[in-house]
C-alpha cells in the first residue's frame, strides 16, 4: 500500500527567500507523485505531477520538484517565496490502479514573512 | 468547464440529525471521489465512483454514511445520526480514467456537529 511522510508541519520563511517541502513516499513500483496546495477556504489545486520521464517537474506558480527514486522522496522547491504562498502545501502518491487511488501526506503549512 | 462545485459549503446540524451533500464534478469526467479532511490532515479517502458504479469504499466509511452517483454525474453523500467525530471538510473531486490519477478539487463542504 502506498504511503506519505512530509517531516515537516510547519515551515516559516522570509519573502525573497527559497523555499523546500520534504516529501517520502512508500510505494513498491513507479508511483504517480503529486503536489497539492490550500489556501484557507479554497479547494485543493494541483501545482505540479510526476509521471514518468524527466525526474524534475515544473509546476505552476514557479514551483518545481524532483523525483529521486533512490531515495523516495519527491521535494518541493521555489526559489523566491512570495507572502501569496502561504498556504497549506500536500503531497500525494497515486498507484496505477484501477482507479488511480491517491493517497495524501499530513501537509507542510507555510507561513511567510514579510 | 466551470470546475468541481460542491453544495452546501457549510452545514451545522445537532448530533443525530441526518445531513446530505452534493457534488457537481466536471462535465466529462467519469471519475468521482469523496475525501475526507480534519484539521491538520490531508484528505482521507472515502469512496470512489466510475460512472455511476460505486467502486470502492474506505473502512472509514461506516455504515452510517451512503453515496450515490445515480446517473453518473452529480454525487450525494448522506451522513445519518451525525455524531460530533463526523466534524470534518468533505471533499469533493473527480478525473477523467486514463488521466493518471490527477484529480480535480472541489472547494468542499464543512460540517460541524453540534
């Protein structure tokens, strides 16, 4: 079954600054992977998704992330945060299911400074 | 496309009562999900819908809750004799099968039990 891990609960940083969100996954073969974010009273959005092919994804919002197999993780960067990206940031594991199951990790809140 | 729409947003009912929510999925997807969120988690899987085919349902799913997708579009999630642990965002979200998993967000109904 898969699993996910974001180590982190909670992240403050400095607008300007860059940023990186942990993510572990367990999941015997290739997974799916996904980042998801929340802002309060929003619905989830889709930034980035790994399928297959080049391990560093661009996503929207100038996110980008990397896959590296060897050590299951898939870490969300941006390289300049802005006060807009403080939100509630979830990582998600899919399997080639039947259904495309995903199973989502605890989230990463991110909070800003001006 | 005007998105995954979800009715109420927001439902206060007394423990006991039953309460029933609504989902309007993109027009083309075939795909249904229900999650369920409470504070400080990411959405926990409840049940998922192909068409109008109930597919697979989460232990979290006790017998007091029923899903229906009758004509394979708009869903309802019933919760009968609420109990205060039923607190929680219902989220809403489907996906077109042979998309990889990537599913679209709903912005959720919050239920608060009394």
């Amino acid at each position: 079954a898969q699993s996910v891990t974001q180590p982190d609960i909670h992240i403050t940083v400095s607008e300007g600054a860059s940023l990186e969100l942990r993510c572990n996954y367990s999941y015997g073969a290739t997974p799916y992977l996904f980042w998801y974010v929340q802002s309060p009273g929003q619905g989830l959005q889709l930034l980035l998704k790994y399928f297959s092919g080049d391990t560093l994804v661009q996503g929207i919002k100038g996110f980008e992330a990397e896959f590296k197999r060897s050590q299951s993780s898939f870490n969300l960067r941006k390289p300049s945060v802005h006060w807009s990206d403080a939100a509630e940031y979830f990582c998600a594991v899919g399997a080639s299911t039947s259904y495309d199951k995903v199973i989502f990790g605890p989230g990463t809140s991110l909070s800003v400074i001006p | 496309d005007t998105g995954v729409s979800q009715d109420p947003r927001h439902k206060i009912t007394k423990r006991g009562q039953n309460v029933t929510f609504r989902c309007d999925p993109i027009s083309e997807h075939n795909r249904l999900y229900w999650y369920r969120q409470t504070l400080g988690q990411g959405p926990e899987f409840l049940t998922y819908f192909q068409n109008e085919a109930q597919l697979e349902k989460s232990r979290l799913l006790s017998d007091r809750f029923s899903a229906e997708r009758p004509k394979g579009s708009f869903s309802t999630l019933e919760i009968q004799r609420t109990e205060q642990g039923d607190s929680a965002m219902y989220l809403c979200a489907s996906s077109l099968a042979g998309n990889s998993g990537e599913q679209y967000f709903g912005p959720g109904t919050r239920l608060t039990v009394t």
